[in-house]
C-alpha cells in the first residue's frame, strides 16, 4: 500500500508536517513497515480539501485531528 501526502503550502498550513509524522508513529507501532510506504508531493490540485492524501488511488481529506480515525478505518483494514 503506498499512503501519499501532500506537503505542498496549503497542506502545510493545515498539518501536513504533523499528518505525517502520526501516519509514521502509527506504521511504527503496528509493525507495519513492510507493507505501507509513505511518500509525499508538492501539490494534489485540491488545495481547498484540506491536507490532501491518497491511499493508492482513493483520495481522502485529513487533519491532524483525524489521522488516528483515517488509519484505523482506512488503511489498518486492508494491510491485515
């Protein structure tokens, strides 16, 4: 599974430098290193939908607030 992140100014603004550092406190603690890569990119086109993020190819929208809600419905499910 490959999580991306946009760490582009908008999403900078609005958390991406903390989305990502729980996405990885998360992959850590679920021993999930192997089967989940973290990248990021400068810009989704989506500036208004707040830290823009994919799964794959799934779009999704996040705050620092719901990394935790969006990891454990989003990603835990499909990686075990």
């Amino acid at each position: 599974m490959k999580i991306t992140i946009c760490i582009g100014s908008s999403c900078h603004i609005k958390g991406s430098k903390q989305v990502v550092e729980q996405l990885q406190d998360l992959i850590r603690e679920n021993n999930l290193g192997d089967k989940v890569e973290l990248g990021g990119v400068f810009c989704m086109g989506k500036c208004q939908q707040g830290v823009c993020v994919t799964v794959d190819d799934a779009f999704y929208s996040l705050s620092p607030e719901n990394v935790k809600d969006f990891f454990d419905t989003s990603v835990l499910p499909q990686v075990k």
